[in-house]
C-alpha cells in the first residue's frame, strides 16, 4: 500500500493549494515579454503569493539533501535549461521559451505545476517543442485511473515524444506530493506498460515530463566558467528543452488534475470526458 493516501479533507486542501498554484501561472502570463528579466518574474510571484493568496513558495528556501537551499520562489528554465533554473537579471528576448515553474503552500498542502511561455515571436521547432511536451503530459495524465500502473504512464509520455524525434530526460521525475513537496512515488516520463506501482484511489503526485529536442543527456551548467550554482541543469548538447507539469488525483474512476484555474491552455483534442468516465 502507498503510504499517503489522501482523505476527503485532505484533498479538499490540496484542491485549494492547487488552484492557486495555477493560478501564478496565469498572473504571470502577461508580464512574460521581451524585456523582463527573470528576477523580476519572481519578485511579482513572490508578492502575489504571499500579499494576495496568502501563501508560502515552496522552493524558497529549499534545500533536499546534497543541494544548496534554492534562493527563489520559482524556477525559470529558458531555452536549453531543462529545470531549475534560477532566476537572475538576463532579459528575456525574442525567441525565448521558458518554462515557469511554481509550487504554494496552502494549510500545508503543496501544489506544483508548470508551463512554457514563449517570447514574442518564436521559431517553429521551438513551438513544436512546447506543443509536444504539452501533448506529452497530457498523454500520461489521460492514463491515471486506479489500477493502471505508473509504467503505463511513463510509456504513453516516452511514446508521444520519441515518436515526434524528441528524447525524454530521464534523471528527474515527477513526485507524489502532499504536505511533503516531494514524496513516494517517483513517476518516470518512461517505461514499460504494466511495470511498476500499481494506482490507488487518493494518490496525489505530479507527471512534469522534461522533453529534450535534441539527445536526453544533461548535465550541471557551468556555462561562462561561473561556479555551479547547485542547481541549474541543461542539455549536454544544448538543445532546447521544455517541460510542463500539472498535479493530479488518481480517482475511483479516473483521474482530476488538481492545478487547474482560469487560465490554464486547453487539453489536446485527444482529452474527453471518456478518458475519466470509461473504465479501462
Ligand atoms: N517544482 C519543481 C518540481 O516540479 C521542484 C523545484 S525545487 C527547487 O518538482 F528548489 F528547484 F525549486
Ligand atoms: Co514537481
Ligand atoms: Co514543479
């Protein structure tokens, strides 16, 4: 048995905390043009979760074993940054794709989730990119109902993006995620169909596939001889990377996904309602 499943009320926190997690999202949407620089995303996430929605950015701060805490309340990934990325004064240009990546704490509930901006007007590969990384979570999410495996989840996203000419990264995954940030289980963005835990009415986790253009490899940026800052992860071949990432509910029928709110991109086409209601 999974350890941590969630009760009524306590889904009812994270349906709270989820929301406004989204929500920065989309109060964000806006301010991400040509110009702004990265810190200044932060300082406008950081004012609206703690003033408005009366919440705490859980990465500020954070610090899992081996890492330096993580100086800001959220992650910019721009380009060939797969995740992490820290933000700092560059502005963003023409061209751009970053993904922003955001986590509240809400009564002690944690809700995670990102997406891609794109910057002013970008190249097609990089839209494809973004759109198939989109299709790709979505593909993943469309499988969570109790008694599907998380192998079956990690197959339907490494399909959709390996069939697109993209690679999967394979050293970070999504994450059960309740009043911890990060928990059991670990969801691989690849695998084999049938392997692994099997899913349980009230697991909570993230599914937040990195999807690289080029190869899957990364490694540590230690771009401009600067010291690595303990965090920020790039592709080995420097390829664009893109990531997005929603927190979902396995259900007794299927599946909720929780960081939803006015704002959020639409579903591929491929997401009906009878992907909840039909039993497999
Ligand atoms: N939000 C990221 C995730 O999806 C984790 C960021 S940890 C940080 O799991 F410290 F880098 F912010
Ligand atoms: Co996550
Ligand atoms: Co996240």
């Amino acid at each position: 048995m999974p350890k941590s499943l969630k009760t009524a009320d306590e889904i009812e926190g994270m349906r709270q905390a989820c929301r406004l997690a989204s929500e920065v999202l989309d109060m964000l949407t806006p301010h991400v043009q040509p110009g702004i620089t990265t810190r200044e995303i932060d300082r406008i996430a950081h004012e609206y979760m703690t003033q408005v929605q009366q919440a705490v950015p859980a990465t500020l701060g954070y610090q899992p074993p081996g890492y330096p805490p993580y100086p800001a309340s959220l992650c910019t990934s721009l380009n060939e940054v797969v995740c992490h990325g820290i933000p700092d004064d560059r502005p963003l240009k023409h061209g751009d794709i970053v993904n922003i990546d955001v986590t509240v704490i809400k009564d002690g509930w944690h809700g995670d989730n990102s997406r891609m901006y794109l910057v002013g007007e970008t190249s097609i590969a990089a839209r494809r990119l973004c759109a198939v990384t989109f299709e790709a979570m979505w593909k993943g999410i469309v499988k969570v109902r109790p008694g599907v495996r998380l192998g079956d989840i990690g197959h339907a996203i490494q399909t959709h993006a390996e069939h697109a000419g993209f690679s999967v990264v394979r050293e970070f995954c999504g994450h059960g995620v309740g009043r911890k940030f990060h928990e059991e289980p670990q969801v691989l963005h690849y695998g084999r169909p049938g392997t692994l835990e099997e899913l349980v009415p009230g697991m909570t986790f993230t599914i937040e596939p990195m999807i690289n253009a080029g190869k899957r490899d990364i490694k540590e940026d230690r771009r401009g001889n600067r010291p690595y800052d303990g965090w920020t992860i790039v592709t080995r071949d420097r390829s664009l990377s893109a990531q997005w990432e929603h927190t979902v509910l396995v259900t007794e029928t299927g599946y909720e996904v929780l960081t939803l709110s006015a704002g959020s991109p639409t579903p591929p086409a491929f997401v009906t309602p009878a992907s909840v209601a039909v039993p497999a």
